[in-house]
C-alpha cells in the first residue's frame, strides 16, 4: 500500500490487507478473537481504530509490518548529516545531488 497516501485511514488499510491476504472479515475477526461486526466497524470507520496491541495481532495475521497500517513513513538516517530522510532519498538508481521532493 506504500504510495497511497496519508488519507487512507487505518480500517481502509487493514481492509486492503485482508482482502490482498484473501480472508474473509468473518475470517479474520475470528483469528483475533473478534466479532465480524466489531471487524466491519473499524473498516468503515464506524468504530476508532483498535489499541496498539490489536494492530499488533492484525500486522503479524495479516504479515505486514506494523507502521504499514499505521500509514507511518519510512525512514533512514542520513550518515552524513545525521537526520532522518525518506527512504526513497537513498534508493537505488537516484543521483545524490538530486533533490528530495
């Protein structure tokens, strides 16, 4: 799901997990030990999102990393300024002195 943007919202993404895992809501509310209905309601946003210990569960069941259903960017410390950049500022093939967007 990288790419999509920060609008997603946690349920859309867990949602978008599930189906790519191809389960069922049934399915997956029941390997948490959750109602369907409760499941439903985080996807739709009709609930707020589970405790950090849920997403948790939800992240290893559905074998995402867990800042993916966060939404959370990934980032990796610049050796030679020592800050936090994008990921994509040291990807493979992008010239140095190009700059991050």
């Amino acid at each position: 799901m990288r790419g999509l943007g920060d609008h997603i919202s946690i349920g859309e993404r867990i949602a978008f997990y599930r189906k790519r895992r191809g389960y069922t809501q049934e399915v997956l509310a029941g390997l948490v030990g959750r109602s369907t209905d409760w499941l439903a309601k985080i996807e739709t946003g009709r609930r707020k999102p589970p405790r950090i210990d849920m997403l948790a569960e939800l992240s290893r069941i559905l074998r995402v990393p867990l800042g993916d259903l966060l939404g959370q960017t990934v980032l990796m410390e610049d050796e030679r300024q020592q800050d936090d950049v994008p990921a994509v500022g040291d990807a493979p093939g992008r010239s140095s002195r190009a700059p991050i967007v």
